[in-house]
C-alpha cells in the first residue's frame, strides 16, 4: 500500500482546489513543513507568511474572511490550537467567520521534537468552542476530502493533520471518497465489539480487526473523522448492536473522541465504553515506533485492550 502524510495530502489539496480566487493561505513561518508552500508556488498573490505570530496571523486571516475570503491558517497543531486558542474562539468562533484551521504536527507522531511540539490536548480545546466543526482525516485521500467539505461548508474549521507517513485507507489521493461531514464510515462489520477511531488511529484499528479475528472476535471500525458534529446515529447503533465501544486516539483520553462518544452513550443508550490513547500524560522525544510502543498505543496493545474488555463485560 502506498503511503501519504496527511499534511501533504492537505498540500496538494490547497493547490488542487486553489483555482477559487476566495481561497487565501496564511502560514506561521513553517510553510515547508506544514505544505503550504505549494500554494505558494502556485498563488503566489494569495499566500502570506506571518512569521511567528499565530495570534496576529488568525486575526488577519478573520479580517479576510469578513470581506468574502476563504481563509486558510496553518502552523503546527501545539501552535494553531494551544497558543492559538483565545483567538480562534474570539475572532474566528465568535463571529462565526469562514476560517479554516489546518494544523498538522499534532500527537505522539510528532517523534523527536519531543513533549513541546506533540499536541495532545487539541481536540479536547477545539470541540468546546462553540460554531466550530472539528475533523481528523486517516490518510490522504480523506484529507482531500475534509479539505474539500471545509471550502464548501461556510463557519470555522478546525482539521487535524499528522507529520508521518500513513497507509491509505481508502485508496490513493485523488479519489471521491465517501465522505460526509458528521458521519462516521463504516470500515468493518462486527457484532462482538465496536472499534471507533480517529486519525490514523483508523489503521492501527484495522489491524487489530485483523488480530482479532485470528482469534475468533468480530469487531466491527468505524472510521469517525468528524469529532464535532459526531455521529451520533453511528454511535448508538453500535451501542445496541454490540455492547461494547472501544474508541483509538493519538490524543489524551481526556476530552477527545473517547469522551466525545461517552457522552453520546451516557445520556442516550448506555453501554460500556473504553478509552484508548494517551493516559493523562506528556509525550517524550523518540520516534514514533518506539513512542507508540512506549505509550501503548500498538494495534496489538489495542487488540489485547478490546479482549479484556470482552472478557470484563461479556465474561
């Protein structure tokens, strides 16, 4: 399978869709990482590098989009959420203005830039801020079509891209791939216990789907790029037809997907829910095997998980 970094995918996207004259680009001084500079190549007359200023860069990007600009912000995801936060809920969120946030660089996938630069805690921040939509896309492919679904749809988007590599999911970029803010794919039947993830915690359930199955578990994973609006359909159809959620994020347990889905539980149709991701710690320098080792975070750290969830709750 080919591999694609959803911050390049983001790239590509930019320069794919950027024939609409609404779209500007404003970048933090990190354009090369976060692939911006391929908008730049191509629209030169429609990128601005802000330096190292994301505040004053999101608020420039809300005085564009007051006069009909699609404006596109991106720095890396401990940057655009977290230094970033008092702004994007004052000028972006507030006024409900059509700013989209891509911030790439975000968990433990960040590898050596160690603790600083591997956000944990974005989308616990960004889904608690009122008219914004949060989304976090597998691969590349579904990045173009998050990239995509945010020029079409007007307000505030908040998209979380990673620095590595990762397995296509849905096939190679370029393709219309089912996509539809607010709902969850389907990616894997099963009846003895839902796997929801995010990011590209969608291939690490797929290949504990496959351990599982060596042993006789049918899991069903469900591929929940929106974290705001959720699916809640999704989510409760699980709830009753198997017993039993885990949900899988490179994020902190605490306010993400995994808090995200038990509250829908909880006040709706309740079952037990299991969280999987990072334990209410810092990540560390490493690269990202060994941190996902480290941290637990494997597919058969993720199988073993949803085995003695089954074993606790079913018998």
């Amino acid at each position: 399978m080919s591999k694609m970094a959803t911050r390049e995918a983001y790239g590509k996207a930019l320069v794919e869709f950027g024939e609409d004259k609404r779209i500007v680009v404003l970048d933090a001084d990190l354009s090369g990482s976060t692939n911006t500079s391929k908008f730049k190549a191509a629209y030169p007359d429609r990128f601005f590098d802000m330096g190292i200023a994301e505040a004053n860069m999101t608020g420039v990007a809300a005085g564009l989009a007051t006069t009909g600009k699609i404006s596109f912000i991106s720095s890396f995801a401990a940057f655009a959420s977290m230094r970033n936060c008092e702004q994007i809920r004052n000028s972006v969120c507030y006024p409900n203005l059509n700013v989209k946030v891509c911030a790439t660089h975000a968990g433990l996938s960040v590898g050596e830039d160690g603790a600083s630069h591997q956000c944990l805690e974005d989308l616990a921040v960004m889904r608690s801020i009122p008219n914004i939509k949060v989304v976090s896309p597998c691969d590349g492919a579904s990045t173009r079509m998050a990239i995509k679904a945010a020029i079409e749809t007007d307000g505030p988007f908040y998209i979380r891209l990673g620095r590595s590599k990762v397995e296509d999911v849905y096939g190679e970029y370029g393709e219309d791939v089912p996509f539809t803010l607010g709902k969850a794919n389907t990616l894997r039947e099963g009846n003895d216990v839902t796997i929801i993830a995010t990011g590209l915690m969608v291939q690490t359930a797929l290949s504990a789907h496959d351990i599982l199955k060596d042993k006789g578990i049918n899991a069903r994973v469900l591929d929940m790029h929106t974290i705001k609006p959720i699916d809640k359909e999704a989510i409760l159809k699980a709830s009753s037809e198997t017993g039993l959620i885990i949900t899988a994020e490179e994020h902190t347990i605490n306010g993400g997907l995994g808090s995200a889905v038990a509250e829908v539980v909880c006040e709706n149709a309740p079952c037990p829910v299991k969280r999987f991701g990072v334990n209410d710690r810092f990540g560390q320098s490493g690269t990202p095997d060994a941190l996902f080792a480290a941290y637990k975070l494997t597919a058969a750290d993720l199988a073993e998980k949803c085995e003695n969830a089954i074993r606790e709750i079913k018998g």
